[in-house]
C-alpha cells in the first residue's frame, strides 16, 4: 500500500510539473514578454584591459596610486570603502608615513577620553575608510533619494566588475539621438522611456538612468604627478576601476602565484605517478 502510495504522489508531482512547463511555453509563446527600452538600448560593458587580467597579472603600482587618487577626490565624497583599512594603502607603495597622513586626513567616529562622548577624529593607519554620510537618510537626502554604493567589492559584485565600472564612469551621454546597434532611436522607439529630471542616461546602466551624476567630466580634473599619463576622462576611469579591482581582491597576486605553484606541482605528481605505475607493472604479464 505504502509503494503504490508513494507511486501516486511521485505521479502527481511529476504531472504537475508537466503541466506548469507546457502552460509557461504556451503563455511565452502566445503572450510574449513586452519589449522595454532597457531590453533594447541597455549596452553590454566596453571592452577594456588591465595589468592585473590573466593568470599571470600582476598589479601596476602606480596605477592603483592614481586610482586612489580619484577615489580620495572624487567618489569619496559619496562612496564608501568600508572594508578596506588605512594601512591597507602600504601594500600600493606608500610609506608608513604616507600611510599615517592619508588616514590623519579622515574624519573617523571616536570617543573624547575624558567624557567619553562620540565624536569625530583624525584618522589612524587602524582605521577604515569612513562613510560619508551619517546614516541612510542623509545619504538619500544628498543623491535623490538613491544610496551610494559601498565601492569596496563592486568590481566583484557585478558581472565583469572592472570594465562594468569603467564603462559606466565613461558611459554618460545625451539621451537625444542615441541609437542601438539596430540604428534604432529610443526616444523615437520608446518615447516615455525619456530621462526623469533629476536622473541622467546612461546606456551601461541596468535601467538606463541613474541618480549619479557624471563624476568625471574633463581632463585634469585630477593633477598626477609627474611621470604620469595625462589625466583625461578614459585615462582616469581605467586607473579607478583598477584600483577598485584591488579593493575588491588585494591577495590577487598571491592567489595567482599559489595556483600557478599548485598547478605546476599537480602537473609533477602527475607525472611522477604515471613513471611510477609504468615501473610497478613493467614486468607482468597481461
């Protein structure tokens, strides 16, 4: 009883399943999904290259300083760091003392030792990266109602991070007269789907428009230093993005150069298995 029971449901289920299948490619196929702007004019990330791609890439030091750079004059007005720590900055190249005069030129939550109030201090190489805002409410006060997102894993958090980022920083553009690949016009396409006040287009963007506006719009809008590329808008979004991509994996190069080790050792036992086996059964009989 308890076999053709369990028959049954195992029937029921399978049925069941069958019929929620063939309903879903009846409904898909005699009611298709609308066709929406963001389908049609959403743009898949630039391509673009870095030192740190491959099994072999390693870090551009300078380039990450650059990237720090705009992100400590730039995005850190809005964006936080929050997993990443003052002392971190050591591993980019800057000196102990470099170190201790970037983080002294934070604010960081603290507590007066006399009163044991909260207050605001100058930060310590132990420190993180601050927020920028006190809380949510001030942070959607200050950008039209959106929260900046935390920067420190982005590059991870999104499908391929690194050029996601830089095409976005690169990406801002008039709604007017843009087309797709089919030659398609979106305002002619889709006439509702025009930019919210407020809001600015963006192509590389999930839904088109975003509340940030274009953080880098000129060049020299940051001065590098000597011995550096000059500071132009596509210059300045790569050496962000790369440093966001540190941010994100700062073991990077050590975890390339375990698995380049593991492979190379998995490779060696390999074969020295194989010359074992030979050896063993070099003299039997099959």
């Amino acid at each position: 009883m308890a076999r053709i029971l369990s028959i049954l449901v195992g029937l029921f289920f399978t049925l069941a399943l069958a019929w929620s299948f063939a309903n879903g490619a009846y409904t898909q196929i005699t009611q298709p999904p609308a066709v929406t702007a963001e389908h049609e004019f959403h743009l898949a990330p630039k391509e673009v290259h870095f030192a740190s791609d491959g099994p072999f890439g390693k870090f551009d030091k300078q380039q990450l300083q650059r990237g720090f750079q705009i992100y400590k004059e730039v995005c850190s007005a809005c964006h936080s760091l929050s997993h990443v720590a003052f002392r971190d900055l050591s591993q980019l190249g800057y000196t102990e003392g470099q170190v201790k005069a970037i983080a002294a030129g934070f604010q960081v939550p603290g507590v007066d030792p006399n009163t044991g109030e909260a207050n605001m201090r100058p930060g310590m190489p132990t420190d993180y990266f601050p927020k920028p805002f006190a809380n949510d409410i001030a942070a959607r006060a200050a950008n039209n109602n959106a929260i900046p997102p935390d920067l420190s894993l982005m590059t991870k958090a999104r499908h391929d991070g690194p050029a996601y980022v830089y095409s976005l920083l690169t990406g801002f553009r008039s709604q007017e007269g843009f087309r797709n690949a089919k030659g398609q016009e979106i305002l002619k396409e889709f006439p509702d789907a025009k930019t919210p006040n407020g809001l600015h287009f963006n192509p590389y963007f999930a839904n088109l428009n975003l509340a940030m506006a274009p953080p880098l719009t000129s060049t020299g809008q940051v001065e590098y230093g000597p011995g550096n590329p000059k500071p132009t808008v596509d210059q300045m979004a790569k050496d962000v993005s790369a440093f966001l991509i540190w941010t994100a994996e700062p073991k990077l190069e050590k975890r390339k150069q375990t698995g380049l080790a593991v492979v190379l050792f998995l490779i060696f036992a390999t074969v020295l298995g194989y010359m074992a086996y030979r050896n063993v059964w070099a003299n039997q009989k099959h």
